[in-house]
C-alpha cells in the first residue's frame, strides 16, 4: 500500500514568511530607544516609542514619547564694542557691556570688574550669565589705560632751562609724525628747509605754530659754496618757496653744515667763503643759528635710543638749540622720549625767533 504524503500549499509558505518579517520589523522599531531635543512651541516627531530631552517648562503633549527634562547649555554671550579698549588717562571709562540669549531661559548679564582710569595699567572686565538650570556663559574685554601725557603749558614762558628742537632738511616723509608728536605735547621747534618735499606740510607747520627757518634750496655743497653769488641766490630760492607757501618771509636761516663746517673750502678756492658769508647774510637782515647739542643723527647714531641718549645726556641748566634731522626716522621716533624727559625735568620748548641764542660755532673757513 502507498502512502500519498501532501504537501503544504505554497500560498501558506508565503504567509509564514511574512509574519516572521513583520516581527523581526516591530522589534527593531518599537523597542529601539531615540534621543532628540525639542525646543519649546516645537512639535514632537511622531515616532511609536522614544526618549527625548527637553528644556524645562517645554509644552510637550505626545504620549508615546519618553521626555527627559534637562538643559545643558550655557548662555551665549556677545560683547557690544570691542573685545580691547584703549583709554586715555583720566578719561572716564564708559561700559559698552554685553548682551546674552539662552535657548531655553531668559537670563541677564552680570558684570565684575573696575577701571581705574587714573591708574595706568591693564584691566579685566568680566561679563557672564546664568540659566535655571545653572549653565553659565562668560566672555572678557581689556580695557588699557594710557600713560599719562604731560603737555607743555599753552604759554610757555622763558627759564633758566630751554630747548629748542630744530630739525634740518626737511620736509620728508617722517615730518608729518613728528609735527603729530609735538601737537601730542604742545611742544613748538623750528624747521630749517629746503626745497625738498610738499608746500603742504610747509605749511602744517606754519600754521601749528612753529618756525620756519632756510637751509638753503639746494643744499648742494658745490653749488652753494663755489661763491657768495650761488649761495644767496639758493638762499633767496628757499625763501621765496616758504613765502608762496605760508605767506612767512623768513629771515631765519642755517648753513648746511653749519658755520663752522670745512667742507666748503673744497669749493671756494680757497677764499675763505664761510668768514665772508657769515658777515653777509647778517648785513642783510638774516640771522643764522647753529646748535650747542648735536644728537647725532647725521654721524654716529643709528638708533631712536642713541639719539635720545645723545640729547639727553648734554643737558643741563641754560639754553640749548638741539640739531636733529627730519629726514631721519630713527631721530624723529626719539622725539617722544626727548621731550617727555624734558617736561619732566622743568625745560621749557621754545621755537627759535630773531632774539634767540644763535649757538654759534668758530668758523673755520
């Protein structure tokens, strides 16, 4: 006898099948645990089982959803201004302060830190903010108070101890700082030009107060000292220049290489040029100045600390008419430190005018 065995309908095969993936499909999402944050007003993803977290106080309405509260987030915290204040000395000092926003809380801005603006130096402000969950934001800002800068008084009055800056050969590029630093002191010099650089700055320093003095047009020791013809038609030059320029006829005037400078007898066979100039330039109405101080700049000093040394070191009680170059910037940058020493030391700056001390040398020529 033979056994007839069935087999099962494939139809049932199938079915099987498909309730073993729809298992195998409801575990993996039912059961798996999602983590995502939702602000406050948001509303929450539509998942069948999940973990969420929350900022406090968040309206969250879903059931199946499992809502951990917590906030771990500082407050941000964004300065109004600069990150780094530069304060002159005894300037009040005005707090631009900060704003900050959280994401879950409104929060405000607490501030520590003094400025001493008498009280030159560098100081931290510190701006920070809190949430009610306890997360707190900080930011910084530097506030740097100057030294302070004694000025020379507006009238400054003749004493025992005077200084007056000169500056040879200019106008030049670094003429415009050095007029900036003495405007910064309220210090007055004296500049003997040539036909160099702009009727511009010629007139800056006319109308800054200083003196304007002639070093000659060309300041060609060839020319100019080949004959008393050459060396009054460059002087005339230059003074026609500052004339156009200002308005100032000026009778001040200096040598190039100053009256006591050798260089020229190599130029006026031997007739002793400078004894003859010197004469001639005061017979018609000029008066010519030469320096009891030189800082060094055109021989020997290299560097704004050596300049500055150089001055300093040669002064004491009287009258000093200083040489300096405006050419030069390592000379114009110890400008600064001259005169502070200066103010500090009760010397008065004064521009050189028709009465001045002449300071002058031997002539050798």
């Amino acid at each position: 006898m033979r056994l007839q065995v069935k087999k099962p309908p494939i139809t049932l095969f199938y079915s099987l099948i498909s309730v073993l993936v729809f298992l195998l499909c409801f575990s993996f999402f039912a059961f798996r645990p999602i983590s995502e944050t939702v602000k406050e007003g948001q509303k929450s993803p539509e998942y069948t089982s999940s973990t969420i977290s929350v900022c406090p106080n968040s309206s969250i309405v879903d059931q199946n959803l499992s809502v951990v509260v917590g906030d771990n987030e500082p407050p941000t915290i964004t300065l109004n201004g600069d990150a780094e204040i530069k304060l002159d000395y005894g300037k009040k000092f005005e707090d631009p302060g900060a704003s900050a926003v959280d994401n879950c809380d409104k929060v405000s801005v607490k501030t520590e830190g003094e400025v001493s603006s008498k009280e030159p130096g560098t100081y931290t402000i510190t701006y920070s903010a809190t949430d009610e969950s306890g997360n707190t934001g900080e930011i910084k800002r530097t506030v740097t108070v100057k030294k302070r800068i004694v000025q020379q008084s507006s009238a400054p009055t003749s004493g025992s101890k005077i200084i007056y800056l000169t500056f040879d050969d200019g106008p030049s590029i670094y003429t415009s700082a050095l007029l900036d630093t003495l405007k910064k002191y309220n210090v007055k010099a004296t500049f003997f030009v040539t036909g160099a650089g702009s009727d511009d700055i010629l007139r800056r320093e006319y109308n800054e107060g200083h003196s304007i003095g002639l070093h000659t047009f060309s300041h060609g020791y060839s020319y100019i000292y080949s004959s008393t013809d050459n060396f009054f038609a460059d002087l005339y030059k230059i003074q026609n220049r500052v004339e156009n320029a200002t308005g100032l006829k000026s009778y001040l005037m200096r040598f190039p290489g100053g009256s006591s400078n050798t260089v020229s007898r190599g130029y006026d066979g031997g007739s002793h040029i400078m004894s003859r100039l010197a004469r001639q330039v005061t017979d018609a109405g000029f008066a010519y100045f030469d320096w009891n101080i030189s800082s060094g700049d055109a021989g020997g000093a290299s560097t704004s600390s050596q300049v500055a040394n150089n001055v300093i070191r040669a002064l004491g009680s009287g009258s000093y008419v200083v040489l300096q170059h405006d050419t030069k910037g390592f000379s114009v940058a110890a400008v600064e430190t001259i005169i502070q020493y200066g103010l500090q030391n009760g010397y008065t700056f004064l521009p050189l005018s028709m009465g001045s001390p002449t300071a002058h040398h031997g002539i050798s020529n």
